[in-house]
C-alpha cells in the first residue's frame, strides 16, 4: 500500500468518525426536541385529567374535555378497563377515525407511562396514567396519545439527509485527499525516479531537480544531492587511486621484465661456463679438495634456485601484467578461428610440461569444423592455466582432456584425480592470490591463473562448471558460444535450397 493511499485512508476514516458523531449528536439532539415537544403535551393533558378525577376514579370522566380543549388540541384518549382487558370508551376523534389503541402490558401505579405505538399504522406517542374506582376497587387505564406523524416523517428525512451528506462528504474527501496527496508527495516521486536513473545509469554527476519549498521534502531533496555530491568526489578519489594503482602495477610489470630476463640470461650463462668446473674431475686432473667440493655444491644449488626463482618471478610479472590489462579495459582482437587446431597443439605442447601424472588425450572430434570467436593466443593461454593446474594439484594419477558439445555451445573438459577441493572453496578459486587451503601451499604458483583464465571466458562470452571432491579429483569445463560450424552451414544451404518457390 502507498504512502498516498494511506495517508488518504487515515485521513477519509478520520472525517468518517467526525460527520458520524457530527450527524448523531445532530440527530439525537433534533429527536429529543421533537419529541420533547409531544412528550409536554401529553404531560400537561394527563396532569389535567389527574385533577379532573381527583386521583379517584368516580362517576366518570369526560374524554372529549380533552380533546377539545384550545390547549391540548390533537389529543387521543382511550379508557381501558383492566379486570378484563376491554375498551371502555373512546374520544370522538378516535371514534371518527376508526383509531384503536394497543392494550396496555399491565397496570401500574407509579404515575405516568410514556410510550411509543403505532395505531393502524400511525405512528402515535402514548401517556398510560392508571386509575383505581373506588367502590369496586377496578383499575382502568386511560391511554392519552398524540400523533407523531409529522416528526416521524422531519426526523426520517433527517436522517437521510445525514447519512447521504455524510457519504458524499467522505466520497468527495477521498477524492481530493487523493489527488492532494499526488500533488504533495510528486517530489518523494521525482525523488525516487531520479535515484533510479542514478541507479542504473551510475552517473553521480546527476542530481534530483529541486522543485518543492523548503519543507521536509525540499530538505530531504537537498540532502540527497549533497550525498551524491560526496559520493562523487569519493569514487573519483578511489577511481583515480584505482588507476594509479593498474598503472603502477602495468609499468612495474614491464620494468620488471626486462631484468628478470637478464637474470635468467645470466643464471644460464654461468650455469654453461661453471658446468664443467663443478663436475667431479675424472682422469689425471687434479682432484678437488672436501671443501672445494662442498663449495661447488653450494654453488650449483644457488645458482638453480636463483633460476627457479627468476622463472617463478617471470611468471608472477606475465601474469600481473595480464590481469593490468583485463583492469584497464584490455580489448581482445578476436575473429573466427577454428577451435580444434588450437586443441590439438596444445594437447601435443602439454605433454612437454613438468608432470608427475598420465597425460590423457582423449576424444575431442566434437570439435571438427567448430569456429569460435575469439583470440588464438589467449585461447591457447586459457587451457594451458587449466591444463598446468591439474598437473600441478595431481602428485599421482591422470590427467585427460577431452571435447563435447551441447547445442550451439562447445566445450573442452580437463578432468584430474588429484587433490580435489572442499566444496565450500569452489566459488573462491577464481578470486586473485586465492590458494584453496594450507596444504596447497606445498605446490608452487601465485594464484593467479583461475583468474587470469576467468577473465579470458568472460572475454570470449563463456563460462565455466566445476566438479570437485577432496581426494577425487576435479573436472573444469570451459562452455564457449560456437560461431559457426561447416555442418551446420551446410545444412543452412541445404535447406535454402530445397524451399518451396
């Protein structure tokens, strides 16, 4: 429910209740005069009755006295005998009219009973005054009555007139409240579209028109916009820092380069030319002393781990320096290429890698005549991350990479009996410098290659499913959108060709 229909309830109930206590206290108050009225005559014709009969019912009294009296005009009177339940006598105006009375319940002795009746369909107001004869101790009624026609009819009409006026005046009221409220609230709205297209559109440079008065809207309004305006000058801050930051890490990617290239030039210098002077000598040559030997040892084991070292920091520098390019905005040249030469040449390359496990290649003719849109490098890239991974997770074992397609879809499945991983580690793999518990950390790498291959699928339009299960092994599968493929074109023109003219 909105805050406009709300308000408009709240306030429509509140009118409701008011014109109800408004009209009842109307009504009430019209009724008590209207009957008040009736009710003093009636009054004033029985207290003239009470001092006709002096309190004792005689010889009789007469009913007309009343009736024609210029005071007490319009009045009805009917005697009602008790004992049993009979008519007695009637005024000449009731005799005139055909009226009867209702009989009275019962009989009683504390003065007036006022009471409303209707007389063949009349509506009448009744004063019941009790009177005891006194030589046969018999108790009649005498029934005053006054017609209430007119009131009946002026209080009816009021009533209707109330209820009417009342439903109208809550119909009006809500219609207006509702468009009163639209007007009012119109900035909450503006507000909120505006947020939206900040929303979806992320320019912080836009801000909320500001239309209403200085009110608690025009205030909230200004709020807004000075907090789009620091939040604008805080993302510039970071996008600048964040800018830096892909430019530092890019340059001193290529800065490092360079040596690192020249260490490892030099570490395979001084490898060759040391080589011969730290085999054991053989033959004639002079024998190396313990310490000589010792020191040639130390020597050689230096010099190789300053060469894996060089080649781990190659390594970590190329793969910076890729993830600087994705963070920049790097645009892939990419065309239609033929996926299964670029399988086969890497599967022929893997076999060449470091591995302590079966290098499987099996079956991956679902790629035949596959074309994919995309860049050859880094499609090669991306399966040797993947390919590496399960060498380097898989101590004993296999390692297989086979082909399969789903639809317009194709994909490169690289399975593995290795480690495996827990399945709550799965949606971190991608994320940079993520190592998938403690005791991977006993295999070499930067955690960077998932990463590096994520942002080559999503360059190429693809996605990637993991299967894994600790000490099973785990399963990557690459989905990469097929272009095209020869059989589906041919089938194309094949069906162009057999239309109906």
């Amino acid at each position: 429910m909105t805050i406009r229909l709300r308000l408009t309830l709240w306030y429509s109930g509140l009118l409701a209740v008011t014109l109800m206590l408004l009209c009842g206290s109307i009504y009430f108050f019209t009724y008590y005069n209207s009957y008040g009225e009736v009710h003093s005559r009636l009054e004033a014709g029985a207290k003239e009755l009470l001092e006709e009969s002096s309190g004792i019912f005689g010889e009789g009294i007469h009913l007309d006295r009343l009736t024609r009296s210029s005071v007490q005009s319009e009045l009805y009177v009917q005697l009602v005998n008790m004992n049993d339940k009979n008519i007695v006598d009637k005024s000449n105006n009731m005799l005139s009219n055909n009226l009867q009375f209702p009989l009275p319940n019962d009989a009683g002795l504390d003065g007036a009973v006022y009471r409303k009746v209707k007389a063949d369909g009349y509506p009448f107001m009744l004063c019941e005054i009790t009177l005891v004869k006194q030589r046969t101790n018999e108790q009649f009624v005498v029934q005053i009555g006054a017609f209430t026609g007119s009131e009946a009819d002026y209080l009816y009409d009021l009533r209707n007139i109330l209820i009417i006026s009342s439903l109208a005046a809550v119909i009006i009221a809500f219609t207006i409240g509702m468009l009163l409220a639209r007007q009012v609230l119109r900035p909450i709205e503006n507000v909120i579209q505006a947020s939206r297209k900040i929303e979806t559109g992320s320019d912080l440079t836009y801000r909320i028109p500001r239309e209403a008065p200085n009110d608690e809207i025009g205030r909230l309004t200004d709020t807004l916009n000075g907090m789009l305006g620091r939040m604008h000058t805080a993302y510039n801050e970071l996008d600048e820092a964040y800018n830096s930051q892909r430019r530092f890490v890019s340059d001193a990617s290529h800065e490092l380069r360079t040596p690192l290239t020249t260490i490892r030039g030099n570490i395979e210098l001084l490898e060759r030319m040391w080589r011969p002077a730290l085999e054991p000598q053989a033959g004639d040559g002079p024998a190396l002393t313990e310490e000589e030997a010792e020191r040639h040892a130390m020597t050689r084991e230096a010099m190789r781990d300053i060469a894996e070292e060089a080649i781990r920091m190659s390594r970590l520098v190329n793969d910076l320096l890729s993830l600087a390019r994705a963070d920049a905005g790097f645009v892939m040249e990419k065309s239609e290429v033929e996926l299964l030469p670029i399988v086969e040449d890497v599967c022929r390359r893997a076999q060449h890698l470091p591995r302590k496990a079966e290098w499987i290649i099996g079956n991956y003719s679902q790629l035949e005549d596959v074309r994919v849109f995309g860049n050859p490098d880094f499609l090669r890239q991306l399966l040797f991350i993947f390919i590496e991974n399960a060498f380097k997770y898989t101590p004993s074992g296999k390692v297989e990479l086979t082909a399969i397609r789903q639809g317009d879809r194709a994909g490169i499945m690289v399975r593995d009996t290795g480690i495996g991983m827990k399945g709550d580690e799965v949606p971190n793999i991608f994320d940079r410098f993520y190592r998938a518990d403690v005791s991977r950390g006993k295999t070499s790498g930067t955690g960077l290659g998932l990463s590096i291959a994520k942002w080559i699928i999503d360059e190429h339009n693809g996605f990637v499913e993991v299967t894994t299960r600790e000490e099973e092994g785990s399963t990557f599968t690459v989905w990469l959108p097929i272009a095209f493929s020869r059989q589906h074109e041919s089938g194309i023109m094949e069906g162009t060709d057999n239309r109906p003219s």
